[in-house]
C-alpha cells in the first residue's frame, strides 16, 4: 500500500512539474523569446527534481548528473558547471563537519547531554523543556544528525528510569535540532547553500542591484524566532499533544532499546575524554574566529581542521570519515543549476510567467516558502533548498525584488519540516526508538509547521526588506 503510494505521489509529481515547464514554453512562445537553452536547463531541473524525490538513484549521483547533462547539452561550459566543487561555501560545510566530531569524540556531548538529564530530575516537564533548550542549541553549531544521535540514547534512558514514554520527547527532540540548526551559517546545509547561491548571483547581477551574503551569525536574526517558538510551544501547549506509542509492538522497542544500549555503551569506550578540553577550546576558537572575521570562514574552518587532527583529537581517518559526503556532493552538484538558470535565460522565463499571476513581493515570498516547506517533508532538505534556490533568486533578480528574504525564505522552510519522518535525519533517527506511526508526525509537527511558515512570510520582510 504504502509503495502504491509513493508511486501515486511521485507521478503526481512529475505531472504537475511537466505542467509547468509546458506553460514556461508556452509563455516563451507568445513573447517570441528564442530560449532552447532555457529549455533545456528547466527539463535537466525537471528530471532532478523527480530523481531527488522517487530516489530511483541515490541522492549525491542526481546531483552530479546536473552539472554533467548541463555541460553535455552545450547550457554551459565543463568549467563553470564543476567550478563549484571548490566553492569557499562547500570547503567550510567539509571542514566544519570535521571540526564538530572532534566534541563527539572527546565526548563533550554526551557531558552536556548528561547534564541535561541530571538536570530535569526525572520530571517529564523539565526533562522537555532542558531537551528541546540544549538539543537546539548544540544544532546551531554541531550536526544535527550528530546532536540527534548522541543524546536520544541518553533521552531514552531517563524516560525509562522516570516511567515516561520515549515517543513524549524524542519527536520534540528531533524537531528541536531542526529549529536550532536555523541559527547559524554552520548550523544546517541549506543555509550554506542559499549563501553559495547568493555569492553567485551577486557576481551576475544588474548594474545597480546589490547583492550579498549573510553573515555567520545572521540567521539568527530568525532561527533564534523560531527555536524559541519552538520551546515555548511545547512548554505551553505542545506537551499536552504529544504521543505515547509505549503499547505498540513492545516486545520490538525493547529489543531496539538494547541495541541503542549497547551502542552508545561502545562509543562512550571509544571516546577520548583526555583530549575534551583540547576539541572545545579549538571549537571556541574557530567560532570567535568567524564571528570576528579575522579570517575568511573557510580558513578558519580549515585551520580547525588541522589544529583537531594534530591535538589528536581526531584521528586523519577519523576526520575523513567525519564528512558527510552526501551533503558535499549535493551541495556541489546543484550549484551548477543556479548558473544555468542565469545564463540560459530560464530565470527569466520562469519570472515572466509567475509575475504574470502573482505580482505581489509578499505574495512571491509566501508561495517560495509554501513550495519549499511542502517539498522538504518529502524529500532531502538539503536537495530542496539546492532545487529551489536556482529558481526563486534569479526570479527575484529578474522582478527587480531583493533576493536576501526569498533566500532566507527558502532557507528556513527547508529546514522547519514536522510532517514526516523522511523530511530529515533527525526525524528519522528517532522514528523506530520512538515507535512512532507516519501518521504521529503529521498530528505533532503540523502547529510548528504552520506557526514557522507565519513567522517566515511575516517576519522576514521585516529584518531583510522586499
């Protein structure tokens, strides 16, 4: 039933995708634009967009594909298409991946994870609130996926030893660390991304058009919004809604409880405890680095690279393995699609024909972010954010709209997804600890998915103006 599904889902996809690209050509044809490379650009889009979300091939190889159809249908040259896999943006993602290991493997998570959970007392109020609070706040700096696997082993734990059902924290848990990855330019792929493509589209801009990048801290300026929306609401209200799948299939989550035990118990032998102080102080260090700017971002990242290998830390296989290849290559890949849509004229294209049905700044900002939340509950947020930023900032460019708040736009709305347990790795990491049905992300996440999207198309104009 469920396969039947998807494939129901994936052909309504392409439909409505293909849709569009017959009316971008058909709008194309009544202004007499001569744009075959336009076209082309939006079917090689097309395809990457069904490949992202059937995942006929893995993830990373759709993104590589892009660059590789680009060059072999003339849109671009070989250079500019791979240009990108030197990207200063894809250097501090690789090198930062790098950095943050370094607090796993010394072990400073679990300190602060533990402290967290001394702190509650075994009060299922407390322990939610100091959950979601900590969990957030390590995301804005650390891999979610890493924050998320490393404290809801010790989650698990506690609900256990205070009689509270896992499913009560371990979905808030998941979503907290989506929210606090919001807060940073490291804190969660799509805001590196949106930043690349911001660097790009500054360099191809109109005469008179200024275009820049975020700051480290910038995002902030909303992801701070919206953690604390976060917490709030589960303090508040949230906490009453939230499910206890303890009767399903017991006998299964204890097995898989034992498992996460033991795990964890392996990795804690594993961690280099002597060398803590050593990975938090170059961490500090890197981080006031990039605050101040003394240094471009990638060289601070790069330096923290070498300071965590040499300190010992990390290990030169260990720091190798740190890397989410996934991530890079996907990154890498799709930024060759937002000069693509530039230079092939499809930008322009595709703002005529939006423009021509919605004309409001507002509105645009509205759709941009509806769009972008609705396709990253189902597929990777990282490739939405890589698939929608080729397509909302030139059209910004090209409607004479300031591109930073669509940026942010897209940025955020990647990143806030509650809908399902494949929109992100933390939403799936506690999908089977927590015993949770598809269904019980729906019933949770919808409040913060709508109060995130609110805040977002209210907020933004606010603090980077249309």
């Amino acid at each position: 039933m469920k396969k039947k599904i998807f494939i129901l889902l994936s052909v309504t996809v392409f439909v409505v995708l293909f849709a569009a690209v017959a009316a971008f050509a058909a709008e194309a044809a009544e202004q007499e634009i001569d744009t075959t490379k336009a076209y082309i650009t939006l079917g090689v889009l097309l395809a990457a967009a069904v490949l992202f979300f059937t995942e006929v091939v893995p993830l990373p190889i759709t993104a590589v594909l892009v660059p590789v159809a680009l060059t072999m249908t003339g849109v671009i040259k070989a250079g500019p298409a791979f240009a990108n896999w030197g990207d200063t943006t894809v250097i501090l993602f690789m090198a930062m991946f790098i950095v943050g290991e370094a607090i796993f493997k010394t072990g400073f998570a679990d300190k602060v994870g533990e402290t967290t959970m001394r702190l509650s007392g075994g009060n299922q109020w407390k322990l939610l609130v100091f959950t979601t609070i900590v969990i957030g706040a390590m995301s804005s700096v650390l891999s979610n996926t890493g924050t998320v696997a490393v404290t809801m082993p010790m989650v698990i734990a506690m609900c256990r030893s205070s009689n509270i059902a896992p499913s009560k924290l371990l979905i808030p848990a998941a979503f907290a660390s989506s929210l606090g990855g919001t807060i940073t330019l490291i804190g969660t792929p799509p805001n590196g991304i949106v930043n690349a493509m911001l660097k790009a589209a500054a360099e191809t801009a109109p005469e008179g058009m200024i275009i820049r990048q975020f700051g480290f801290f910038e995002f902030g300026k909303m992801g701070v919004l919206l953690l604390i929306m976060g917490v709030l609401y589960y303090a508040l209200i949230g906490h009453r809604f939230l499910i206890d799948t303890s009767k399903r299939e017991k006998a299964t989550r204890e097995v898989e409880d034992e498992e996460a035990s033991a795990a964890v118990a392996s990795a804690k032998a594993k961690r280099r405890t002597e060398k803590m102080l050593y990975s938090v102080a170059i961490f500090i260090f890197v981080v006031v680095i990039m605050v101040t700017e003394v240094m471009p971002l990638h060289v601070a990242a790069m330096f923290g690279v070498c300071l965590v290998v040499v300190s010992g830390c990390l290990t030169m296989k260990e720091a190798f393995e740190a890397v989410d290849w996934q991530t890079i290559w996907l990154f890498a890949g799709m930024l060759s699609m937002s000069t693509a849509m530039s230079q092939s004229g499809a930008a322009k294209l595709i703002a005529q024909t939006i423009v021509s049905q919605v004309s409001s700044p507002i509105a645009i900002l509205a759709v941009v972010c509806l769009i972008t939340a609705l396709l990253t509950n189902f597929m990777s947020n990282t490739a939405t954010s890589a698939l929608m930023g080729p397509l909302a900032i030139p059209l910004a460019i090209s409607t004479g709209i300031n591109p930073m708040p669509l940026a942010m736009g897209i940025a955020l709305s990647a990143s806030c997804c509650f809908l399902t347990p494949i929109a992100t790795p933390p939403n799936t990491i506690v999908f089977g600890p927590g015993n949770y049905s598809f269904v019980d992300y729906v019933k949770t996440g919808w409040p913060l998915q709508l109060m995130s999207f609110i805040m977002c198309v209210v907020l933004i104009p606010i603090f980077w103006p249309l």
